[in-house]
C-alpha cells in the first residue's frame, strides 16, 4: 500500500469555509470520478488546530496556536506503483488534466501544492 499526502493552500480571497466546500462538493467528485477506481481510501484533513514544538510550551503559559501554511491535508492510498503511475497518466491525459485544471484554479493555490509519498509502518497499535 502507498500513501499519497497532499498539501493544499486555498486560493486568496476565499475563506476556509467556501475552501472546503468547493472540494468537498466539486473536486472530490471530479477525483472520484476519474481516479475513484484506484483509491483504496481518500481522506481530507482540515487543520483546527497546531503547535509549534508542542512537547516544550513553558509552564503557566498558554500555547500559542501556529499556522501550518496548509488548509487541507489529503491522503489517498493505493495498492502499488503501478496505481500511482495510472493516477499520473490519468491527471496528465489531455481531456482530463484541463478539466481538474479549471476546478483546481477555483479554489487553490495551485502552485503551492506540495504532494508526498510515504511508506506506511503500522503495527496495529500506538504503543507498539
């Protein structure tokens, strides 16, 4: 299994709010639609809250909250390479990439998206 982490940053001028229900509402349904086949799951974060060095906030004082730069973070996981590798081809294909291009322009600033690959480790336990 492969997760894939994006980093989203909303478009200036709209508010957190219209953020996320223009994805929730347009560009979900755009990915569902066309790379839904090779989603295994497909989560939205959206940050309420952040720390800065969480573990050394002075005693007697109130942590200040800190502003990660992102308004969503988004997994999806897939089964293998050759799943990320479709999903590439799918997004980049010329009568995909102009309409997930269009919509993204809505609501993103696109040129801020950050996307990740991980190796996942989970053992089955938060102790473990």
């Amino acid at each position: 299994m492969i997760k894939i982490i994006y980093f989203l940053k909303r478009k200036n001028g709209i508010t957190p709010e219209q953020f996320k229900h223009h994805y929730e509402t347009s560009h979900v349904v755009l990915a569902k639609k066309y790379i839904g086949h090779l989603l295994k799951d497909y989560v939205r974060n959206y940050p309420t809250f952040a720390l800065l060095n969480p573990s050394n906030i002075p005693e007697g004082t109130d942590p200040v909250p800190y502003d990660i730069g992102y308004d969503c973070i988004t997994e999806m996981h897939v089964e293998n390479q050759a799943a990320v590798e479709e999903m590439t081809r799918i997004f980049n294909d010329p009568a995909v990439n102009p309409i997930l291009v269009e919509d993204e322009l809505k609501f993103l600033e696109r040129d801020q998206i950050v996307m990740i690959t991980v190796d996942v480790l989970n053992n089955g336990t938060a102790l473990g």
